[in-house]
C-alpha cells in the first residue's frame, strides 16, 4: 500500500556541506590579517617581519580559542556496519556511522554504501544538542517524531539521561565547564592583545601564560568525561568507537603553543629585555617609559 516503506518516515534531510558557524569565524579573522596584510608594507625595517608574526600568532591563537567553542570534532568515531534501517522492519543496508561529539552537543551521521538503497537517499546528519538553552531529551524525542532511522536513534538514545549508560550526565556537565573555561582564555587572550599593544610585556606575558592554563583546563575537564564513561555501541559485531578528533588537539597544541610564549616572553624580560623591545617594535626610551 505504502510502496515498502512506512508513511511516518518522511525523506531525508540534505546535508549542509558545513558549519555555518565555524566559516563566520573564519571568515572574520581571515579579513582581519588580510587587514594586517595590506598595512604591513607600511612597517619599515626589519620589525616588519617581527609585527606580522606577531599578528599572526594572536589571529591564530584568538581563531582557535573561538571556533572550538563551537565545532563537533573533540570526540569522533566511524562504524561500517550491517543494520536495520528502520523500525518493525527486517530489511538490512549497509551503512557508514558517524558519531562526533562537541561542547554544545552530539552529531550523528548516517551515510550508505551505496547512498541509494531501498529506493531512498540514505544521507542523514542530525544534531542533539544538550547547551545551557537546550534540552537534549526533547530533541530525542522530536527526532523519534519525526521518524529517524534506527541507527540514529540507537546512537543518540545512549547520550539521554534516562539511559543506564549515565553519559548524559558526564559529557553534558564536562563539556559545560569546558566551554566556560574556553570562554575565559578568549577573554585573557583579548587582554594579552590590549597589553602587548600598551606596551606592557610582562603583564601581557602573565596573561598569555593564564590563557595558556585555561586551555589545557578546558581539555583536562574533557578528558574527565570520556575516561570515567564506558559504553559500548554495537552495530552486530561492529562496535562504534570514538577517539579524540581534531578540535581537542588543535585545543592542546595551541594551548602548548601560548605556555611557551609566555614563559618565553616572562623569561626574556628579566634575562635579555633588550632583545625582548627588539621582538615588540620598542626603543629603549618608549620601553622604559
């Protein structure tokens, strides 16, 4: 009557090619340092080459702190499996899944091998977000409503709070304390920028070197909740299994990254200030003043 498939089910949803989010904020830093880019000719000498690293070092380091706020890779796993596609079906399809985990939330994936099977587009990407102003049972529930595939809602079932796997819980709260700490580095970033430009050094050092501390912080607080959650994901005899994706060690190499320049700069001021004015544009009559 129903072609072979369920009318409750409607079609899938088309995939955006990517997070609307991320390319705002990209787009904003790299118009700033094309900013940078067309004033640098008007830097003379060789601090020209000091100023632009400068300026890009604190573009590349303000882009991070930001973006990661807002992506789904710190945690991410891939399953190629054999599984029923939908409910009070027995019909199998072979499928990729995708699960990637956020600060805002989860991202389940589900792409077929072929996409075209059972006379449907199998091409699914759903976010459940579980944020301050978000509720991620209701949109469990908006997304049994709406008919999902079961491999999505197998998936997304094992991160409610009413699941005995008790993730809920530890990645909601992990990843909330984990923002705020972010949220915080991007303000001691800001005040880095603000007394690097005064110039104030040392104190722009401390900051730099605090900012540095907040981002391994952010990391430690995710780390917590993956290392103290265990709860398999079978599809058949393929488990999904996640490791940690690109945002939590772009996370860490930057924050490694702002460690070593504030020592370097906490160091180099009490060592070789000289050279220190050097690295910052400074002659010695503006540094002392």
């Amino acid at each position: 009557l129903w072609n072979g498939s369920f009318p409750f089910y409607p079609g899938a949803n088309a995939c955006f090619p990517f997070d609307t989010t991320w390319a705002v904020i990209v787009s904003i830093f790299l118009s700033m340092l094309a900013t940078f880019i067309i004033i640098l000719p008007g830097i003379r000498g060789r601090g020209r080459l000091f100023w632009f690293l400068r300026v890009v070092m604190g573009l590349f380091v303000g882009a991070v702190v930001l973006t990661t706020q807002f992506t789904r890779d710190w945690e991410t796993g891939w399953v190629t499996a054999n599984t029923s596609y939908k409910s009070f079906s027995c019909a199998l399809v072979n499928v990729d899944i995708g699960l990637h985990i956020g600060l805002a939330g989860v991202n389940v994936t589900l792409v077929g091998n072929p996409v075209h099977q059972l006379n449907e587009t199998i091409n699914y990407n759903e976010q459940f977000a579980w944020s301050f102003d978000a509720d991620y049972d209701q949109s469990y529930d908006e997304g049994l409503e709406k008919g999902l595939p079961s491999p999505i809602l197998y998936v997304a079932e094992k991160f409610t709070s009413q699941s005995p796997c008790g993730m809920h819980r530890q990645y909601r709260i992990s990843s909330h304390y984990a923002s705020l700490t972010l949220w915080m580095a991007f303000c001691t970033w800001l005040v880095s920028i603000l007394l690097f430009s005064m110039p104030i050094l040392l104190y722009g050092g401390y900051m730099l070197l605090l900012t540095a501390v907040l981002m391994l912080f952010s990391l430690l607080f995710f780390f917590t909740a993956r290392s103290t959650t265990k709860c398999p994901i079978w599809f058949g005899t393929a488990s999904l299994k996640t490791y940690y994706g690109g945002s939590f060690w772009l996370t860490l190499v930057t924050g490694l990254l702002c460690l070593l320049l504030g020592l370097g700069v906490i160091v180099f001021n009490s060592v070789q200030p000289e050279k220190l004015k050097l690295v910052f544009n400074l002659d010695e009559g503006k540094g002392e003043e």
